[in-house]
C-alpha cells in the first residue's frame, strides 16, 4: 500500500494511505458548474409558474449555479406574485428576472377597486372613509393612505354619503 506523509491545516504531520489523500484532495475540489439534479430541484415548478417559455436554457444554466436551495421557496413565493400583477409580455424574461434578482425586489401592492373620486373629500381636499369591519369615519392624507387600510382595523375603507 502506498502512504504518503501529510500535514492537514497546519496539524502534527502524519502518514496516510495514498487512497485517502486523493479522497481530502477530491473534497477540496471546488465544485464543477454543471448543473446537478439536485441543484435543479425546484426549478421546473418556478419554470411553469413563471409562464414566459423564452431563454429556457439560460435561465436553468442559471438556476443551477447560482439559486440555492433555501432561495426556491422565496423565488416561488415572488413569482406567484409577480405573474398576477405583471401580464406575460411585461414580463422580464425569464433568465433576468433570475439575474437581476427581481425576486428581491418588493411587490406593490395597490387595491384597484378603490377610486377615489367615491369618496367625500373635507375642506382642505383629503379623503374620507369609513372602516369596512367597525364602520369608524376617519380622514386620511391622500388616496394612498385609503389604498393602505383603515387605521383602526387595518381593513378596506368605504366611502359614504
Ligand atoms: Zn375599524
């Protein structure tokens, strides 16, 4: 058998089978980029979610270097999202929205039920409405402050008469 004398990390040199050392120096390979099964999970559930069948190849080649495991679940959850509110053709392709990681980005919401000309607006112009679950009558600074709920219960806010 052959041994080879080594000193791992700065430790007490010892002598070790040849075998072994390969199997230390195989360890410490990095790793090739090619993509692995593994590293693929998750990614045909994103693809059909994404539904925008452009830059497949990319966006997977991408996939498999760069987007973790612990990522998938929040990447999921920001496409689902995303593909509500942004129509397909407005859609960045698949492989930016990757890159760029949109999937960080914040999504604004906005109710687009609620217009404000509905609502009665007092003197100095700003909105009134009235809480949707306690019916408390409030003023809120500008439409935006509609859009974002009522102050006492976080609920939508009506308009009334
Ligand atoms: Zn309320």
């Amino acid at each position: 058998m052959l041994e080879i004398l080594i000193r791992e990390n700065g430790g007490e040199p010892k002598w070790v089978a040849a075998s072994e050392v390969l199997g230390i120096i195989m360890k410490k390979k990095p790793k090739t980029s090619s993509p692995s099964p593994l590293s693929l999970k998750g990614f045909d559930v994103w693809w059909k979610k994404y539904d925008k069948k452009v830059t497949k190849k990319q966006a997977m080649q991408y996939w498999a270097k760069h987007i973790k495991q612990e990522m998938v679940t929040g990447i999921l959850w920001h496409t689902k999202r995303y593909v509500e509110k942004v129509e397909k053709r407005y859609r960045l392709d698949p492989v930016r929205y990757l890159r760029n990681e949109k999937f960080n980005d914040e999504i604004i919401e906005q109710d687009k039920r609620i217009d404000v000309t509905e609502y009665k607006h007092d003197t100095t112009g700003m909105p009134m409405g009235k809480c949707k679950k306690c019916g408390k009558r409030d003023t809120y600074l500008n439409q935006w402050e509609l859009y974002k709920g009522s102050d006492c219960c976080g609920e939508k806010v009506l308009p009334f008469k």
